[in-house]
C-alpha cells in the first residue's frame, strides 16, 4: 500500500491539506504574517508597560529580560532585543503605529529602533515600507556612520547613574573610546583583574605574583592583555575564580580597601563568593584579618555542575562564571557540602544578596526559590492559535512596495542624512 503523503493543519478555522489551491495557503500565510506582526506590537506596547511599572519586581526575578525568559518560554537573548525595542517604541508613535497596523514585520521595527528618533523616524518608517528586512538592515547599519539628530540634552530630566561600561569609536582619530560606570564591588574586582593583568604582562622568569600594590596608573596595556588572555582560552570557565578582594569594617561600616563604602549586601555577595576577605579594625588597629570563606573541593564543584548544570536560577540559566553559593551562610554555621551549596551566575548572587529573592534548603540536595511565594521553574503556558486573527489585516499588509532593485546603500544614506541634517539647521 502506497504511503499517503496528504499533510493537514487542523484547527478552529477549518482544515488546510495538500489538496487546497496553493494560491489559498500564500494568501493563508501572508495574512497570518500580518496578524502576527500586529499581535507582536500589541506585546510590545504591553511589555514597555509591564517593564516601566515593574511588573517582574517581587517575582525573584532580576530583569524584565529575565521574567520574559521565565515566564514567556523566550531565550534570554531574544528576551534582552525585544525588551529593548518595546523601550524604544514609546518614543516612537509612528513605528508604533504601522508595527499596530500590522504593516511592519518586528524584524523591520528592531532595525528601525536603533536608529530612530522622534525627529527622524517618519522618513525610517517610509523606507521601511519600501524596503526589505534585509536591506533596511544594511540601510540602518550604514546610518549608525554618520551622526543622528538628536533633541536637546539639556532639556532632559537628570537621571540617576547607570552602571555600564559603553564604547564608541573616535570618528576623527579611528581610537576607540571607552567610558562607564560600575559599583564600588565590581569596581574593586575590575582593579583586581588589572593588576594581575599588568603583573602577568611584565612578568619575568621565576617572578611569583605580587598583587599588593595598586593597580597601574595606565591601565590600557593591562586592559588589552586581560582582552587577549580572554581570546587565548578555548572555553569561558564555568567557575568563577575571581581575585581576592579585601573589605574593611571599621565604625564607619564596610568599604572596599583604600576605597569607598559598600552596603552590607555588596560585602556579603563578595565574601560569599570567595572572593572577599573582612578586616575587622577600630583606631588604626587591625582586630580581625578574618580567614577566606570555605571553598567547595573540585570534586564538590565537578558534583555540583554536574547537578546543577549552571545558575539554578528558574529565569536565568548561564552556564559560565558561576559562584557555589552557600544557602546557609558559612559564616553562621552552614556546611560545605551539596546539601548546602547551589550554583549561581555573579548577577543572581548579587540579587540574592540584596533580598531580590530567596533560596530555602529542603534537605536531600533539593532547594526552593521564593519571592513571596515559590518561584515555579517552568510555568505552564496555554494559548488560542486562532485568537490572533482577530481584528481586520491586509494579507498584503507586510508585502514591501520595493521595485525589486538591488539597494544603493551610499546614495539611501546620504539622502536621509542630508535631509535630518537641514531639518536640524532649520529647528535650530
């Protein structure tokens, strides 16, 4: 008996098999496409909502990224993109718009957010309906080389610091420019790294490290050595074998040595990491060089990836910088044993620390996150394939009105950017 090849797709629209008139399942695709489109512009407009009133706080979740990838089924990756262009198209009423109207496809509205602003968007948004996905990409590509119109700094509200670091390139020198800002713990570590950089970078035969000093004055040929040290490894380590930093305690609180203060959760998040020491002083005198924290065996840690396979974090799930957490502080009796160690990336660590969530030991190698109640490590997520056809689009509403000519990228770019820079001048 012949095998029977007749494929079908069942649901509560009807039933699609190989028998239907192909020009039917084209027109049956482009019009889903354009459904969908709409009904991704719907989520985004309601995760920019759900980001700006902090719906994912309290949740044990660190991130809206991270809550997209817990709750939503998304890679984390993916989840970071899409949090960033529902940002960006609060800001965008016209993208907005035709992304609603089902008329752009998401993959043209991410191009567009890097780019656009509220002064230059009508002209992305009009060669977005002209263009492909393809080459409005190399069109936004070229527009990142050539300086954007931007509204006036000064009559944007102070916002408070973000810990970043940011790079761009020096268009009149070619050097790159680096620039940012990180938190007093980060930021001791990041010196850390850099002295044993330059240390290893003069090394000399039979040298034995000495890190005591402070860090180099130049810290660019440090800088680039951690850079090629990091190209040279095969692989980025699973653990996290970060260099010894101090942390004074003295009246004043704690602070990092020769630095400034540290709220008790930053200490904490170091010294459990295993890479914190706390000295005890009081007038000038050193009461208490306090011993290093415990650390698992290799045996304890090639146990724990094994079980754990990365941070145990239900939104996270890197696999490489990992800390063994102690569950119950070492400091207040916990033991050094599976029972008691979880594995945790630096970002879930810290956010532990500073009361983000929760970790109970049940015993039995079992453990629980909790943030006002359990943190489920998958949950069940159930939908209407046909509820998205809801709503009136165009089957054709995605199809470009290209002419199908190739892009002249150079003549595409200097258009656009003639035109925002007279705009600019006549604002001006």
């Amino acid at each position: 008996m012949a095998a029977d090849h007749t494929t079908q797709v069942e649901g509560a629209r009807g039933i699609v098999d190989d028998a239907c008139d192909i020009k039917e399942v084209e027109r049956e695709l482009c019009t889903l496409a354009a459904h969908i489109a709409a009904a991704t512009a719907r989520f985004l407009i309601l995760l920019a909502q759900f980001d700006r009133r902090g719906g994912w706080n309290g949740i044990g979740v660190l991130s809206c990224a991270h809550w997209l990838s817990w709750r939503c089924g998304i890679n984390l990756r993916t989840a970071r993109d899409q949090v960033r262009v529902a940002r960006r198209l609060e800001a965008l009423p016209l993208t907005r718009a035709a992304c609603t109207a089902g008329t752009l496809s998401y993959s043209k509205v991410r191009a567009i957010t890097r780019v656009a602003t509220p002064e230059t968007e009508s002209d992305l948004v009009e060669s977005a309906r002209g263009a492909t996905a393809s080459q409005l990409e190399r069109l936004v590509r070229g527009l990142r080389s050539v300086p954007v119109p931007e509204p006036d700094k000064d009559a944007r509200p102070p916002a408070a610091p973000e810990h970043r670091l940011s790079h761009r390139w020096d268009s009149e020198t070619g050097d790159l420019v680096v620039s940012g800002r990180l938190s007093a713990a980060d930021g001791k570590v990041l010196l850390a790294a850099l002295t044993r950089a330059e240390f290893e970078r003069r090394r000399t035969a039979g040298d034995e490290p000495d890190l005591t000093g402070p860090p180099p004055a130049d810290a660019a040929p440090a800088a680039v050595a951690m850079a090629e040290t990091m190209l040279a490894v095969a692989d980025a380590p699973a653990d996290a074998p970060a260099a010894e930093v101090s942390f004074v305690v003295d009246h004043t609180g704690a602070h990092v040595e020769d630095g400034p203060a540290l709220g008790d959760a930053a200490a904490s998040a170091a010294i459990c990491s295993g890479s914190g020491r706390r000295i005890d002083t009081a007038g000038g005198r050193v009461l208490r060089f306090g011993r290093r924290r415990r650390l698992p065996s290799s045996a304890q840690l090639r146990a724990l990836h094994l079980r754990d396979g990365g941070c145990r974090h239900p939104a996270c799930g890197c696999t490489r910088f990992l800390h063994a957490h102690h569950v119950r502080p070492w400091s207040h009796g916990g033991t050094t044993d599976l029972d008691n160690l979880i594995l945790l990336c630096g970002t879930c660590h810290r956010g532990l620390h500073e009361g983000a969530f929760g970790i109970d030991a049940l015993g039995g190698q079992r453990f629980v996150f909790r943030a006002g109640g359990v943190v489920e490590a998958a949950p069940a997520m159930a939908g209407d394939a046909d509820a998205i056809r809801e709503g009136d689009v165009d089957a054709s509403a995605l199809t470009p009105d290209a002419d199908g000519k190739p892009l002249d990228l150079h003549y595409a770019v200097s258009v656009l950017a003639d035109a925002w820079e007279r705009d600019r001048r006549r604002a001006a």
